[in-house]
C-alpha cells in the first residue's frame, strides 16, 4: 500500500527507514506543516517527528522556562488531581515514588505529599539527579513527559527500569485516536512534542515490557507488571 511505497521517499525525508520507539522500518509520511513533518509507524502506530525537526535543549528548556506552574494554582492542581485520584487507590499508603519529567516547580510531588506519598523528583532540566535513576520505586509518575522523548526507546527503557516488580507507572500525554483532526490538534502545535501516542502504541509497550495498561479518559493511562 501506500506506506510501503513511500518507504526510499521516507529515508531520504526522515533520514532513516526505522521507527525511533520499535525499530522496525514500516513507516510513512502521516502529516506535513509548514514547520515539520509527522511519520507514522505501521508496526507500534507512534506518530513521530524526525531529528531533523527537534528544536534545540536550549530552545527546549526556554519554552518550559515560560510554564506558570505553580503550586499555588488551582487548576493545575486539579488537572493534575485527575491523574492523582486514579492512581493512589493502586498505591500502599506510605508508598515511594519518582515523578519523572517533574518540571520547573514539582507540583505533582507537592500534591501527592498532602496525600502521605514520598516522591522523588528527576527532570532533565530541573532536577537531573542521575543517582535517583539508579534505584527503584514503588511506583513512577510521567506526565506530560513521553511526548517530549527525543529517543522514545531508550526513554521507556530508562522509565520502566526504576520501577519495582509489580510496581505502577502512570503516565499523562494527550492520545492520539481515529477522530483527532490532526492538522488542527493544538498537541501537535507545541514545537517541543515529538512524539505522539495512540491507545494501540501504548498497548505495544505494554506488551513489550510485559505490563498490563489500563486506559482513563483520553489522556491517562496505567501500567502495572506482573509481582
């Protein structure tokens, strides 16, 4: 079909015939803006950007130096207490957690305190603790993080691996689905998301690191492995 046809136009667009999250070589030209291209993989269903349209770390961190996150406003807490409420019922009381991608101000981790939680707080910009990346967790919160991965792979490897048997992960990004009108989507507007989620890719990394996921609205989803 269509993709398969478009595969040598791929490389020489992309720059490379694989996708960055599974590593197979099935994929075609899913959009294209005035600014960037979006690649879709057959295979995992991720919609991607390719390098050659990554912004700088420089210009990354500058964007999320403009967040007005506080822990002051009440409705980023409550965006945030949506994601809370669905996850501290899977939690042991006293739990220890890491909030990975915690941002400029760790409001998540400010919140989940009010609940009795300890949680840790690592941010490529922020907060890059890298010992806290050599211990596990009770559970690991993500949100609004995935879709920033530059090596989508290596970043899912990174976050699964701190979390203990049977441990939960919650995650928050924005999916991907049949009725996104895509070319108006504001999530595809913001220059520092690469990578772009529906429920299949997300069930394919689930399968991949043997977790069970479970999908909340359309945005938050649960994933838990086997004690």
């Amino acid at each position: 079909g269509f993709f398969i046809e478009q595969y040598q136009l791929n490389s020489l667009l992309y720059g490379s015939t694989e996708c960055p999250l599974c590593l197979k070589g099935e994929i075609g030209l899913f959009h294209r803006d005035r600014l960037r291209s979006f690649f879709k993989c057959l295979n995992c269903q991720l919609v991607f950007v390719p390098p050659q349209f990554h912004i700088s770390e420089v210009n990354e961190k500058e964007r999320y130096d403009l967040h007005q996150n506080s822990f002051e406003d009440q409705n980023y807490r409550d965006f945030l207490g949506k994601f809370i409420n669905h996850l501290i019922p899977h939690l042991q009381p006293g739990a220890y957690g890491l909030d990975y991608g915690s941002g400029p101000v760790p409001v998540l981790s400010m919140i989940m305190a009010e609940r009795g939680f300890t949680v840790d707080n690592y941010d490529l910009y922020y907060s890059q603790n890298i010992s806290l990346l050599h211990r596990q967790y009770d559970f690991l919160t993500c949100t609004e993080t995935v879709e920033h991965f530059r090596s989508p792979l290596k970043d899912w490897m990174t976050l699964t691996s701190l979390v203990k048997k049977g441990g939960w992960i919650g995650i928050m990004t924005e999916l991907v689905s049949e009725q996104t009108e895509f070319a108006s989507w504001h999530y595809k507007g913001d220059p520092t998301h690469l990578c772009f989620y529906s429920k299949e890719t997300l069930l394919w990394l689930a399968n991949y690191f043997q977790l069970k996921a479970s999908f909340i609205g359309s945005s938050v989803v649960l994933l838990v492995g086997e004690e």
